[in-house]
C-alpha cells in the first residue's frame, strides 16, 4: 500500500512499518480524509498529558503491506480542542467522546458530544487522566437517569435489562422499546466497571505492564499480552526470533480454539439444544488443559514475553488431530439439527453496509462480508499462501457460527503448520540498548485476537518504564452494532444475538 501524497513531508520511521508526523490540528481532516480514500482505517486515537503539553494521537493501518501512520496533534492546554473526525468515521466519533470523557479535549463540531465512558453521576470538569486533575471528586447526587432517546407510539413498551445479570457475566443494561415482541430499538449502556486499566500501567516497569495487559480481558490473555508485547519491541526496536514468532502465532490460534468451541456451544445451548453445549464444554475443557500443559496455565498466560515466547511444549500432531476428530463430530451434531439451523438463519442480520460503516471488525465483520484480519494485514509470521481469512456475508447468526467454524478448522490447520517449522520452544531475545529510543515516539503492536484485531500503543521513558499505553480491544469498536442488528428481531432471540456477537465487557470497560 503506497501512502497517500497529502501527508506532511517531516514524516519519520519511528518503528517497524511505522511513520509518523506533528501536525498541526486544522489540517486534521485533509489529512485523515485523504488516508480513509487511501483505504487505511483509524485503529486508535490516544489522549497524552505531557506535563507541559497535551497531544493526541491518531494511528492509521492498513496492508497488506503492513503500513502504520501516526499523526501527533499538539493541544492548547488552555483551550483544548481539536477538528472532529465524526463526519469522516464513525469510530472516529466514538474516541473523540472516550477523549473528551478522559482529557477533556473537545471535539469541535461533533455531532454527538454528550458523554460516552464517564455516568452521568461524574462531576462536569473532572477528567481522570489529565494530571494534576486530583483524587477522584464526590459523586453527584440524584445525577437523574441516562438520557435514552425515548420511543412513543401505540403499543410501544420499554424493557430494562441489567446491569446486574445474573451469572458470571458483567455489568451492562440494555434497554428495550418493543412491540408486542418485536423490538423498535435497543440501547446499550456499558462503562460500569471502568478500572482505569491506563493509568494503572504509568510507572510500571514492562513485565508489570505485561501482568495488566494479560488480564484486560481474561479470555484474551494472548491477544493482548501479545499486541502489548509488540508495542514494547516495537518502541525498543527489538527484532524478534522469527521461532518465537511462530511459537506466539501457535498461542493466538489456540486461544482462538477454545474460545470458539466455547461460543459454539452456547449458541446452542441459546436455542435449546443442551447436549450439543455438553459436548462443547468437555471439548473446551480438553482444551483449557492442554493450555496449561503447554504454558503452565490454561488462559495461556505467560507464553508471551517480551522479545520472545516460553512454553513448556508444544501441542503434537496426534493431540490436534483428535481434537479436531472430536470438533467435526459437534459440528455434524448440531448441524444435524433442523430446528438450531432455522433459528439460526436469519436471525439479527447486521449487513455489509452498517458492518463497514460502523467500523466493525473481527469474526462479527467476517460474517457481514468484511475481510479485514490483522494475521494478513500486519502478519506476525508468514502464514504461508494457504492461509486467508474466512468471510461469510449472512450477517447473521447462522454467519457467526459458520465464521467461527471454519475459523476453527483453520486455526487447527495453522497449528500444524506452525509447530512443524518451529524449532525451539524458549525463544527469548533482549535488547539492553535503548540509546537510540525517543520516548515520545513509541510503539505499537497488532494482533488478531479471537474477537478481532488487539491494538495496543505504549510509550517509555528513559528508565524503560510505562509513561502511556493506550488500548484498543475490538467490543470497544463492535458494541454499537449490537443495538443495530436488533432491529425488527423479537425479544426471545436477544440472548441468541448477544451470544453470536460475544462482545467483552472487560476489554470495552478500561
């Protein structure tokens, strides 16, 4: 991918496949539009409160070939503002209100400025991540309730759900206007339970950083412990064991598995048909205990590190092979099924349209005709010709089942292939230098986790500790087209919806 003439010409490499230029904030919009026509996509927009000055970041990628640009935007501190990119993408329009909330840096002429991380119990003028913004202020009492766009007509009814759900599951409400049983309208409101993922990394040395990042969202450990892995080497100019690399690659995969065979099952089990969640449960135990054989734990923690990958061993070919004797028999099982498959088909379509308006990604975009995987667009390890992402155009349930189908089929077949072109299993390089680092310039790390594509940005200081890492979990960008894909669906089928999209409540809640 050639980059597009407009950009500024005091671009400069600041990492692997990584350019990156200051400009200044009224030249924005030109810039970004002529890098959307390009074909790239707006990955991440990061807040930084240097102390004596305010900037945003704004990361652009595309590929294949792996191409990555940083526009840093300087910010008056008294007055801090910068151009909305709302008008040009619509994920654009969601970091600018993340920012705002965070910063408290105003998107100028953006369609929807209200409040999108912080409730409205939040005092006005209170931003958690500018300094010197002092210990967190007294709740506002009797704040009032959210602002729901309100639906009226005959017959028209609300349905509040949560945030409390019962189970393990998160908090989040959802809010329904039906009628009879078909719904109108869904809102979703989340950020119950921001932790201040982002703050908690500042100060911390880079293995620190690595225990946060591995429990962002637990089922995640390898998506993000490896994209924060990346942005690390990334800002230390480490190059990589190209062993390592396809040991991390074998760890995505297997993450990948045991959480699709997860969500298989409970798509079943949605729709009532419990054995089949049976089956996928023993499958997915057989799993998680062959993660722990293979990393010491069976989320597959500690198999990433920086510079390299540990783990214990590797999984064989005969282990793969029955696991994928044991899948295809689920699959044939609940395929078998004529009532599972007609509840599926047809059921909360989300269409190629809204999927690429709304920036959707991961196995929620593959199954509305979207393409985008970061294992091609920024490959860890060369995957080989045999590999391409799996894209169904549904988009709707049936197509999510379907995507993590040959999802799994094709990460059993990476596997193989992977683990027979590795030779060690303790691939560790460090890199002690960092003369040549600057710690504004950063890094960046890409993976394609299970959900979709983990984005994580960190910079450093001179004592190589955390000063800012920025996080990108792929909910965080697919939640708004749950709401979208309800429309016309009727009530019963929401948990069927949800579960299709399995969207983290962790990873959108930083």
């Amino acid at each position: 991918m050639s980059l597009p003439a407009k950009l500024p010409e005091d671009l400069r490499p600041v990492g692997h496949h990584r350019v990156a230029a200051t400009v200044q904030g009224g030249d924005l919009k030109d810039l970004a539009a002529s890098l959307f026509a390009d074909g790239m996509r707006l990955a991440l927009v990061s807040g930084h409160d240097d102390g004596a000055s305010i900037r945003t970041v704004y990361l652009f990628t595309g590929g294949p070939p792996d191409s990555r640009v940083e526009l840093h935007v300087p910010v008056d501190r008294s007055r801090p503002q910068v151009p909305s990119l709302a008008g040009l993408s619509f994920p654009a329009s969601r970091f600018e209100r993340e920012l705002s909330d965070l910063f408290g840096i105003e998107p100028v002429d953006h369609p929807q400025p209200r409040r999108l991380v912080l409730h409205q119990h939040w005092p006005e003028g209170w931003h958690p991540m500018r300094y010197g913004s002092g210990d967190v202020p007294p709740m506002v009492v009797d704040a009032g309730s959210f602002p729901f766009v309100p639906v009226d007509g005959t017959g028209v009814y609300e349905i509040p759900v949560g945030p409390v759900h019962a189970g393990l599951i998160e908090p989040g409400h959802f809010r329904f206007w039906v009628v009879g049983e078909t719904i109108l309208r869904m809102k979703a409101r989340l950020w119950f339970v921001h932790k201040g993922i982002e703050r908690l990394c500042e100060g911390k040395d880079v293995a620190a950083g690595l225990e946060i990042a591995e429990r962002i969202s637990g089922d995640t450990a390898v998506g993000h412990g490896l994209a924060y892995c990346l942005a690390v080497e990334d800002a230390r100019r480490t190059q990589v064991p190209e062993d390592a690399q396809l040991v991390r690659s074998a760890l995505l995969e297997l993450e990948r598995l045991y959480n699709h065979v997860a969500d298989i099952g409970s798509l079943c089990n949605d729709v009532g048909f419990g054995l089949a969640q049976a089956w996928a449960l023993t499958l997915r135990e057989h799993l998680l205990r062959l993660n722990r054989a293979v990393t010491g734990h069976r989320l597959l923690r500690g198999g990433v590190v920086p510079g390299g990958a540990r783990v214990l061993r590797l999984p064989s070919e005969d282990e793969l092979g029955e696991i994928e004797q044991r899948f295809e028999e689920l699959v044939e099982l609940i395929t078998s099924s004529a009532l599972v498959m007609e509840r599926f088909t047809g059921t909360a379509i989300l269409d190629e349209a809204h999927a690429r308006d709304l920036g959707v990604i991961g196995v929620v975009g593959r199954a509305s005709g979207r393409t985008f995987d970061a294992r091609i667009t920024h490959p860890l390890a060369d995957l080989r010709d045999g590999f391409s992402p799996t894209v169904h155009s549904g988009g709707d349930v049936m197509a999510r089942f379907c995507v993590r189908v040959d999802e799994v089929r094709a990460s059993l077949s990476l596997m193989v292939d992977l683990i027979r072109r590795s030779d060690a299993l303790d691939a560790v390089t460090w890199i002690e230098d960092r003369s040549g680092v600057q710690p504004s310039e950063g890094g960046v790390g890409i993976a394609e986790g299970w959900r979709g594509a983990v984005v994580h940005r960190v910079e450093l200081d001179e004592e190589d500790r955390l000063v800012r890492v920025k996080v990108v979990d792929p909910s965080f960008l697919n939640w708004p087209a749950l709401p979208v894909c309800l429309t016309d669906t009727i009530v019963p089928d929401f948990p069927l919806a949800n579960k299709s999209f399995n969207l983290s409540y962790a990873g959108n809640d930083l």
